[in-house]
C-alpha cells in the first residue's frame, strides 16, 4: 500500500487512499417515533457493490461546523480503508429533532440502537459496526456497548468513564467539583441552545430554536439535587454491572486527561479478555494529534482494531499486551508542555505482576521508610489553596498544566521523603492511608503528590480528594463525630512516572482545594494521626525485557477540510490576589477564534470566560462565574447565543443562577432567566 504524503512535522497527511471516497451529506435516519437525527456519511465508493463494516460517531456537537474539522480528520480515512464511517448528531443537537434534556438519557441511547439497527440495513453496509467516540462519544460507547445489539461488535472508547458519579466533571471524591460543575453545565447550556440550519432543515428553524432555548434546561441544576451516588448516577455507569460489555473495547487515554483512571479500572473487570488499553502522556484528544508529544499513529491503530473485530482478519491486536502505557520522565514543572519524554511499557494484564506496592510512613513533616510511634500532625484550612494545581480536565491549551507546586505548599502540610537512593518507576494508583480526626462534622480532605527536584522545584505528578462524610459510602453519606478518629484512604489519580535518584517525593495535604473543592461551610482543622495506620502507598513497577518492543507507527490522517481563520486563538489565566480585602480570583478566559468553512459557508466561533472567586479564612464567600458567546452564521444569517452562570452557597443551600440571551441579525430576540435554591447534601 503506497501512499501519496506530505510532511508535517512528525506527522503525514494522506492524499489517496485504497478506496476512492463517497461522502453522503445531510441523510436523515428516522427514529420510531417520527425524529430525525441528522448524519454525515463517508463510503467507499464500490459499498453497493461490496458492502462493508460501519464505523459510528455519536456526539452532541454539531457535525456541520463544530466539529466538521476535526471529523475531517479520520471519518474520510476510514471510508478510504474499506469502512461505511458515520457521524451523527444525537437528538436535540445539530440539526437534528428535538431537545437535549440531559447527558446521557435512556433516550439517547435508545436512539443509538436504532441508528445501528439502520445501519446495517443499508445496503452498502454489513452487519457489523464500531462505535468511536473521544468523551461524550467515549462515554455513550461504553453505554450502548452495555445495551448489547447484536450488530454492534466493538468499540474504541478514548478519555471517557466508567462511573458518572465518582470520575466525571460533577463529584470528585464525593466533593462538588467546583471547577467543572458549572462550566460544564455553562458549556452545555450554550451549546445547546444554538440553532438548526436553515440551508439544511428549512423554515423550520426558529420553530425548533425557540423551542430549544425555551425549554433545553441547565443540566447544573439536576446535577446539583443528586449530591450523592443515587440512581440518577447510576444510570449509565456501566461500572454497575461490567458483565453487559461482552464485546472487545479499546480504551484509550493520557496522563494528562482528567478520565484515565478509567482505564485501570476496565482493564480490571471488563469480562472480554480481548480488551485493551492505551495510555499516552496526552491531553483530552485523540492520540494522532494530541499534546503532548509523542503522538501516536493512532488512525493506523484503529484499523487494526476494526479489521480484527469488524472484518475477522487477523491483525496481531488479540496478542498485544492487555496495557500500553508511556512511563513519563521527570519534568520541571510548566503549565504547557509540548512533549513529555519518556518510555512506552507493556503489561500483559491488569493488575499487573509487575507493579508492587511500597509504603512511606508519614511523620512530622517527613515520609519515612518505618513507622514511628503516633503523633498527631494539625491541618487547618487555607481556604485558597489550590489555585496552582491546574485543569481538571486539559485540552492541551496553554496553561492547562499545573504551576509548581511551591505555590500551594506553603498552604498545606508537606510531608518530604529523602532524597531517592535510586530511580523508581510508578504505574497505577497511589493511595493514601490515613488516621484522621476532625473538629467539624463536614469536612473534606485533598492530597497532592509531588515530584521534588533538587533544586526545589516540586512538580505535580498526582491529586485526589475525599469527602470525609463519605468515607464509608457515596450513596449513604454519614457526619463525622468531632474529635473521633477514622481510619480512611484516598486514593490518588494513577500515573506513569519516573522519579530520579536524588529527586525527594511530597505529600502535601489540606482540608480546601480551591477551585477543584467546593469548600465545607465552616473552616475545618484536621488531625492526622501518625504510625501504623498512615502512610503513602506507591505502585513501583519493575522494568521488563518486553517493554522495549513496544512501537508506534507516526501519525497520519486525512488532509483537512479547507477553512478560513477569521479570529485566531487566544488563552489566559490569571491568579489575583487583593491583598487589602483577602479575596483571591482565578481567572480563565479562552477565545477560542472564529472559522468559516468554505465548503457550507457557515461562520462560527465561541469566548468564554470562568471566575473563581474566594476569600481567606471564609469558606460562604465561594464563587463561581461562568460567561460565554458563541455564534452561528452565514451571509444574512446571523445567531448569537450568550450564558452568565454562577454558583454560590451559605451554609445550608447552594443557589444556581443561569442567564440564556439570542440574538438574530443583531437583535435581541429571547432572554430568560433561570434560579434554583438547592439544600446542601453532606456538602
């Protein structure tokens, strides 16, 4: 197979492809009750005559401008190497019918099931499918996947969760995740409420754009009554019950994205034991044009996948290793790293026989090899500690990485090892076993891993947070008793980390990580209790022979659609502290530029603004401010949709305030506003 390439860097664009290409613009797939959901679909161009597998894109964000250029990228490719690759906007989004009520619904999937049911009933199509999907479409795979259709053989499923409640952008450790929980609900609120083409569905449009901003609601508000892992979360947590993902699944992430615990987890209990997993240094992005470096020939990775599973051709994947993960090197630290250095690590099953677990005992401010008798280490609340720990969940935009740590330390209690005797790897979850008491009935507990250099530097290599009212349950959270002592852990995000001789590890600890925490309504003063019962557990991989062989071909995609830049690109974010009022802000603000598609016409871009606001020693003044403006457009076809969001809380109730304005054509034509007082639930 030759193909004809053009150079990029350590990347090649594929001009000509085996297959010549078809792309089907605009199909409606009926449902059964009388919606359309609206597809794009790339063929080769001889499926009637030679049907092929399908390969499914099921996503929320609008295949005709939004994500057109990033579609470009892959779906032609796989329709150049023998696949039908679909990409459809889910109910409610695009130009699609209806209304997106919610992330996730029994509707949507429902949904999915008849759009495979549809595909293979074409008659360019086989009766086998794959579903891809980054996210939100990495998400709903493993959803589908759990529905068990007959036709759906596969999936590959990158930066996505097993668990909505416990590893997603709502609760962290069962905290509200105050950085995410209403940016995302802003995100989708926006998103939402943008309208339907009128070059593509008619005179239609307005009917369903008013529908959509009358009555899409902000997500944040559902999301803030269930405080709790209760049954709303549980739906679409396929952790519930592995055993309904019978087929293969590709699972793929990066150190940098903020779901790749997930991956640990699948490797674990997912009973096929055909299933893999893959783990760069990346941010929230697909492998083959992701950051940092190295990215991956990840497209060529793919179709191993789907001709073993889609065309039952032996490609060699059923005999990779169960787990591919890149081992970091020490860094300093940055908040934008164009590459991490490293080593790619094989480990033919999870758990696995090559990783043990090593424990550092916790004393006055050291991290020991032996446990000394116990003392008792106080914690107090710095209520603005946090603001250097970086993005929950990167994208790979400049300043998404965390700060040195140095910055929040001197906020928090550290506990400092000695200098390493000797180079370690880490791969997999550390966990922090402690003994603690507090002198509030809510409290919550953060742990920072850290990577300290000689000469001072202290990277962030892992985080975690607890709500210590539920130590013992998500689902059935308990106050703690003043002053009594609990035995917990905490588990750490994993990683995949070299730690140098000479280099000395930190465990830095506080009871507030703002604006990762949403903070407890009284300031909290923790008692770490020493000995026995507390200390750090690291997973210490032992190198192996095999580990060498692992390669990766560079990357390579489909040219990309031609586009206009109309507005570049811009990020800042900005730590302000007013030293005469004790108010710390963090603020995040991102343009993300403005394009027009010289292919439909369409003019779109979007700014956004988050504002995170606290000041010392009162953990009531909390707040979160969320801004956006995105806009539609073509000629004599202008929208613009704008959100105000924020978040706030005494000590009994959070209250949500949302803020929907659209304009047509310059003109205000809707404004509506949204409140909800929420009671706080072991919050």
């Amino acid at each position: 197979m030759v193909f004809n390439v053009k150079d990029s860097g350590n990347r090649k664009t594929v001009k000509e492809f085996p297959k010549q290409i078809k792309k089907l613009e605009h199909v409606f797939i009926p449902m059964s009750d009388g919606s359309r959901l609206a597809a794009d679909i790339w063929l080769p161009e001889d499926a009637w005559e030679n049907p092929v597998p399908a390969v499914l894109e099921y996503l929320p964000y609008r295949k005709n401008d939004f994500t057109a250029i990033r579609d470009s990228i892959r779906h032609p490719y796989f329709a150049g190497n023998g696949y039908a690759s679909i990409r459809v906007d889910i109910r409610g989004a695009g130009d699609s019918d209806g209304i997106l009520l919610d992330e996730y619904t029994k509707q949507e999937q429902d949904d999915a099931l008849e759009v495979i049911d549809w595909i293979v009933s074409q008659p360019w199509a086989t009766d086998s499918v794959g579903m891809i999907g980054k996210s939100w479409g990495g998400f709903n795979g493993l959803q589908i996947a759990a529905r068990e259709n007959p036709h759906l053989k596969t999936i590959i499923t990158l930066c996505s969760t097993d668990d909505r409640y416990a590893d997603d952008v709502h609760y962290r450790g069962g905290n509200v995740l105050a950085s995410d929980m209403l940016w995302w609900a802003s995100t989708m609120f926006v998103y939402n409420a943008r309208p339907q083409d009128p070059a593509i569905v008619g005179e239609s449009w307005r009917k369903n754009w008013f529908d959509r901003l009358e009555n899409t609601p902000p997500f944040v508000e559902e999301w803030m009554v269930h405080q709790r892992r209760d049954d709303y979360w549980k739906h679409g947590s396929v952790c519930e019950d592995y055993s309904k993902i019978t087929i293969p699944v590709f699972a793929v992430g990066g150190w940098q994205d903020g779901y790749t615990d997930a991956i640990f987890r699948m490797m674990e209990n997912l009973p096929n034991e055909n299933s893999k997993g893959l783990i760069g240094p990346w941010a929230h992005e697909y492998p083959e044009v992701a950051t940092p470096e190295p990215a991956i020939g990840f497209l060529q990775e793919c179709l191993r996948w789907w001709d073993q599973w889609l065309k039952g051709t032996d490609t060699g994947v059923k005999e990779d290793p169960k787990l591919i993960s890149w081992i970091q090197e020490s860094e300093l630290p940055a908040v934008t790293y164009d590459q991490r250095p490293g080593k790619w690590v094989a480990d033919e099953a999870w758990p696995s026989p090559n990783v043990s677990k090593k424990k550092l005992y916790l004393k006055e401010n050291e991290l020991g090899e032996t446990a000394d008798e116990t003392g008792n280490v106080f914690v107090p609340s710095v209520q603005e500690q946090g603001m250097y720990t970086g993005l929950y969940c990167p994208f790979g935009q400049p300043g998404d990485a965390p700060g040195d740590q140095r910055l929040d330390n001197g906020k928090s209690v550290v506990f400092t090892s000695s200098p390493l005797e000797e180079t370690i790897e880490m791969l997999g979850h550390p966990v922090f076993h402690v003994e603690v008491s507090s002198d509030q009935p809510q409290a919550s507990m953060a742990v920072r891993l850290c990577d300290k250099a000689p000469t001072g530097e202290s990277t962030l290599i892992s985080w975690g947070m607890l709500n210590l009212t539920h130590r013992d349950s998500h689902e059935f959270p308990e106050h703690l008793e003043p002053g009594k002592k609990y035995q917990v852990s905490i588990q750490l995000d994993a990683l995949g980390q070299e730690i140098p001789k000479g280099h000395q590890l930190e465990l830095a600890v506080s009871p507030t990580s703002w604006p990762q925490a949403w903070p407890s309504p009284k300031p909290v003063i923790l008692t770490i209790h020493t000995g026995e019962k507390t200390s750090l557990e690291l997973p210490v991989r032992t190198p192996q022979e095999q580990d060498d062989s692992i390669q990766f071909e560079r990357p390579e995609t489909a040219e990309v659609m031609e586009r206009e830049i109309i507005r570049t690109e811009n990020r800042t974010r900005n730590v302000i502290n007013d030293v005469t009022t004790g108010v710390w802000r963090l603020e995040d603000f991102s343009d993300e530029g403005e394009r027009k598609l010289p292919s439909n016409g369409i003019q779109y871009g979007s700014k956004n603004k988050n504002t995170f606001t606290i000041k010392e020693k009162d953990p009531l003044s909390a707040h979160v401010q969320c801004e956006w403006e995105l806009e539609v457009k073509r000629d004599d076809w202008q929208t613009k949709v704008e959100s105000h969001s924020e978040m706030s809380s005494d000590e009994k109730n959070f209250y949500l305030i949302n803020t929907l304005v659209a304009f047509e054509n310059g003109e205000e034509v809707f404004r509506k506003m949204w409140e909800k007082e929420v009671p706080r639930d072991f919050q």
